[in-house]
C-alpha cells in the first residue's frame, strides 16, 4: 500500500472524531453567531469531507482488486461484521442502562425488546449509520467492480458527470431533477476515488497540490461563511451545507485528497500514522462512546471554550479509542 493511502486514511479518522466532537457546539450549544458557535463551525467544517474521504479510499482499494463473490464478501463481511454486531451490543446496553429507570417504573419489559430491535436495526448510536451505508455499498460493488474495470475512461467520466448534476440538482427542492436521484448518493464517491486514484494527469505533482489546496480551501470558505448566513436569519444551525453530499463537501474531498496523492513520498510509514490506521475500524466504533464519557467527566463543559475543549477532547479521545 503506498504511503499516501495511508495518511488519507489517518487524517480522515481523525477528522471524524474532531467531527463528532465539535457537533456539540453547532447543533444547540451555543447561539449561531457568538464566538464558541464559530469555533464549532471552523473544527466541523475542516472535517467534513471525513465521510467522502473514507469512501474514495474505499473505492480506490477494493474496485481493482474484485475477485468473485465469495471471496469478496468473505472478506469484508468477515471483517465488518464481527466488531460491528459486537459494538451495537455495547451501545444497546448503554442506551438501556440509561433508560432502565423509566422502563423498571412503568413495568413494561417488553420495550426492552423493542429497544434492542429498534438499536440492531436502525444503530444503537449516531455515528453508526455509515456502517449501514457501507454494508449496503458493499451488496452493489460486485456489479460496480466489474463495470469499472471494463468501462473506458469515457464512460467513467460520463457517470461522475451525470453524478455531479445530481448533486448539484439536489441543492434545489423544486427541481424536477428529483427524480434524477437515484443516479447519485455515496456511490459516485466510490467511482470517484478509483478514478483519482488511477488517473494520471499531465500536470506536475506541484500543479496538482495547489490545485488540490484551491478546491478545499473553496469548499471549506463556502461551507464556513455559507453556514452562517443561512442560520443567522432563524438564530437556529442549519446544516443543509453540511451534508456529505453537497458539492461543497466534495470540493473539500477532492481537494484533500488530491493534496495528499501528490504529497512527496516517503520511504516507509510514521509508526503512529501507521498504529493509527491499523486501528481505524475500531477507533470509529467505539470514538462515539468516548466523547460521551468524556463529557460526563467534564472535559466538554460550560468552563471551557469550544476553542479549547474541541482539539484537546479530540485528542484525548483517539488516543482513548
């Protein structure tokens, strides 16, 4: 694995924690406008394209490499599963024992039941949704390797067009392109980074960083200054910028990982990046359940400024996971 698929992946995990750490200061702990809301705004959006990121890299290491049906899903099924169905065991019993007062007072033991069903099926945590997602982008890759690795670069840039149009056209509630939907979602993220990741452009290394820094440095200030101005009307977050599925955050994906791709390579992997990535499904499963034990413990609190509590619980909490 080259070195640079390897630093993607370290920041992209690190960025989901920052991620899910400073959603706490946007989404109504602080007012839209004062100085801990724009602290939480500047960490959220630095690590929006996480997500993306994530698939891209997906895209970029599995399509090439389909070799069947069986071994592909004895693989990452075999994989994903297990810790999986494990850690939505742990949510499950997190989320009773902080129900369990009410359950044991009114006596209803059967919502016990309805409370592990309703977790197993739809995640006994927030952030457990990609884990869904990826599972049910895992079904379709047999048929999407097989395309890709057939399809000319034509035809690959056709379906990341047609992609980009849907996206775009989903900015918009009225737009007829409704219907144009299905076409886009997080797939095109997976075609995306099998494309950047293959391609080989006529421009230097040099070009291609400075393109890579303008594209996120676009879609960070858009994301950034945008975010404001829509909630500042309402004093309430709107977060319809924050969606993985903005072009916004693509700009912020593209750039990021065009950077990265065409950073000089270096001879072997930093241990740390590499303990981190080595770590990385796990970090992601159980990070969620760390910020909230963190918070309980105070380091997220009135006496500390979102400034502050954002990078240092960040920190604490990787190493934590």
């Amino acid at each position: 694995r080259k070195i640079w698929v390897s630093n993607l992946h370290v920041i992209a995990t690190v960025c989901v924690v920052m991620l899910h750490v400073s959603s706490g200061a946007v989404s109504g702990g602080y007012p839209v406008g004062s100085s801990g809301w724009w602290a939480g705004n500047l960490f959220n959006t630095m690590s929006r394209f996480a997500v993306p990121v994530f698939l891209m890299l997906t895209g970029a290491l599995i399509l090439p490499k389909y070799d069947g049906l069986k071994p592909f899903f004895r693989k990452r099924f075999g994989r994903i599963l297990p810790p999986f169905i494990f850690w939505s065991v742990v949510y499950f019993v997190v989320d009773l024992f902080g129900r369990y007062a009410a359950v044991r007072a009114e006596g209803d033991w059967l919502e016990v039941l309805r409370i592990f069903v309703d977790d197993m099926a739809f995640g006994g945590q927030y952030h457990l949704w990609y884990i869904y997602m990826l599972l049910g982008l895992y079904l379709f890759m047999p048929v999407l390797a097989v395309w890709i690795r057939n399809a000319t670069e034509k035809e690959i840039k056709y379906f990341l067009a047609v992609w980009l149009v849907v996206l775009v056209a989903g900015m918009f509630k009225n737009f007829t392109g409704e219907y144009l939907r299905y076409f886009g979602g997080y797939a095109g993220y997976l075609v995306l980074g099998y494309y950047l990741a293959n391609k080989e452009f006529k421009k230097s290394s040099r070009s291609l960083r400075r393109i890579g820094a303008g594209l996120y440095l676009a879609g960070f200030l858009i994301t950034f200054v945008g975010t404001y101005l829509i909630s500042q009307p309402s004093g309430e977050m709107n977060e319809f910028l924050y969606r993985r599925t903005m072009p916004n955050v693509l700009l912020c994906a593209v750039g990021i990982f065009l950077f990265v791709k065409n950073l000089p390579e270096r001879s072997k992997q930093n241990r740390v990046t590499g303990f981190i990535e080595s770590e990385g499904y796990g970090i992601y499963l159980v990070h969620a359940l760390v910020i909230n034990v963190l918070g309980h413990l105070g380091i997220r609190g009135a006496l500390w400024h979102p400034a502050i509590w954002i990078p240092v619980t960040t920190v604490l909490c990787l190493f934590i996971s």
